[in-house]
C-alpha cells in the first residue's frame, strides 16, 4: 500500500509530551503510534478493511484505546471512522495544524479531569416486592389478582400494573436525585443521559479529578452497599470525557 492510497485512523488527540505507557500494557489493541505537530500529538494507526467484521472489531478496539491513553494523560477523544487519507504528515497538515487552537482549548478543558459513567437499575422482583410491602393498597390489589372471578382478577392486574409503574417512576426519581447529591461532592460536573430500560435508575457521565478516581469508586461501592441488592450499580471508567467535550468550563450549577 502506498501513502496516497492509505487512510490514516485518528482515536484522538493528546500533549505531544504524552508518555502512553497503557498503550502498550493493555493486551488485544490495535497498532497505533502517535504523530506529533508542536504541542499536539494525534493517536493514530491504519484504517481496518471495509467490512462488516473488521469494522465491529474496529469499533471496539477504537474504544479500548482511548481508554488505555487516557490513563496517562488527557484525550480529546475523535468521532469513531475519522480517518485522514495519506501518512503521518497529512495527519499534521490536515489536522494537527489547523485545528491547533481548538484542540488544545479542548485539552486544556480535561486536563485533570476523566468521565466516570454510572448505570443504575433496580432488580425487578426486589424492586416490585420492595413497593407492594410499603403499601397496603397495592399489596391488596396483589391478593385479588390472585382470587376471584376471571373479569375481576384482570382488572385488577391492570390496576395493579399502572400503580406499580407510577410507584416506580416516583421511586425512581427519589434514588436518582439521592445518589447523585451524594455523588456531586466528588465530582466537577454531571449530565443525566437517557434510561435504557424501565427498571434503570439513572445512566450519568460524571466529570472526576484524577486525583479523586478511588474516592469516587469506594463511595458508588457504599451506595451499592447502602441499597441492599435493591439496585445494581455498574460504574464504567475512568475513560475520555466524551459527554463533556462541547462544554467550555464543565462545572455543577
């Protein structure tokens, strides 16, 4: 393959001083190296084949890599399928140079800072259990849906049902706020991104200081501890602070 026909792949954009000694402790990632234009250094590598396979795989190697550099230094993360046709001087020209002020703004905004992203849902059964023994009139309806005529047990179940999803919505909305106020000490910024099922409590990207990494898990760890197998926490990081990229000075209001 010569240069013209060669498309390099860009994961991201870090200090040219960067030492990513992860990089190349972390097994199963693809060959990168970084190309480097006065005080930027750019992660790059050859751009896969274009095929199903080799693009999925691409997908997940494209995150792992970022995750592994970001461990040393701060990463303004690229777009997944950004690629600059020609070598390593292109990736200078077309990128590096252009875009100098704007990426180093950028660099400047994660300096010290990561994304800690925390999913929360509840265990069903726990959960509907944990409703219907706070109230009586929902434990009620249970006992009919069990008993009866037919007619009256498939009313019931439906009563039953839309009570059960307001009850958890209402709960929903308390534990969020809590474990976020809870979390907020420990953090520089936050934002709420959509639930992925209706038993999810919260899915939030936090903004943490390096420094404050194991503080911020050992307190999830307690809020897991806390909730009594009520809800099940999965904390992902610490990784480049995708959700925080477009934000010029991230902070709580």
């Amino acid at each position: 393959m010569n240069d013209k026909q060669r498309n390099m792949w860009i994961y991201g954009v870090v200090p040219a001083d960067a030492s990513l000694e992860e990089l190349g402790r972390r097994d199963r990632l693809p060959e990168v190296w970084i190309v480097e234009s006065g005080d930027l250094g750019a992660i790059v590598g050859d751009a896969p084949e274009e095929n199903a396979r080799a693009t999925r795989d691409q997908a997940l190697a494209h995150a792992r890599v970022l995750e592994a550099a970001v461990v040393d230094a701060p990463v303004v993360p690229f777009r997944f399928g950004t690629a600059v046709e020609g070598d390593d001087e292109a990736v200078g020209a077309e990128l590096l140079e252009p875009y100098h002020d704007e990426l180093a703004r950028r660099l400047q905004t994660v300096k010290d800072v990561v994304q800690m992203t925390l999913k929360a849902s509840y265990d069903e059964q726990a959960v509907l259990r944990h409703i219907i023994q706070r109230e009586p009139e929902l434990a009620e309806l249970q006992k009919q849906t069990r008993n009866g005529p037919e007619a009256a047990t498939q009313a019931a179940q439906a009563q039953l049902g839309e009570l059960l999803f307001k009850a958890v919505e209402l709960l929903r909305e308390q534990d969020s706020a809590e474990i976020v106020e809870r979390l907020k000490p420990l953090s520089v910024a936050a934002t709420a991104e959509e639930i992925e099922s209706d038993f999810m409590v919260l899915n939030v990207p936090f903004l943490v200081n390096r420094g404050r990494i194991e503080e911020f898990e050992e307190a999830v760890e307690q809020l897991a501890n806390d909730h009594g197998g009520l809800i099940q926490f999965e904390l992902l990081g610490p990784m480049p602070a995708y959700n925080f990229m477009d934000v010029e000075r991230p902070a709580w209001a």
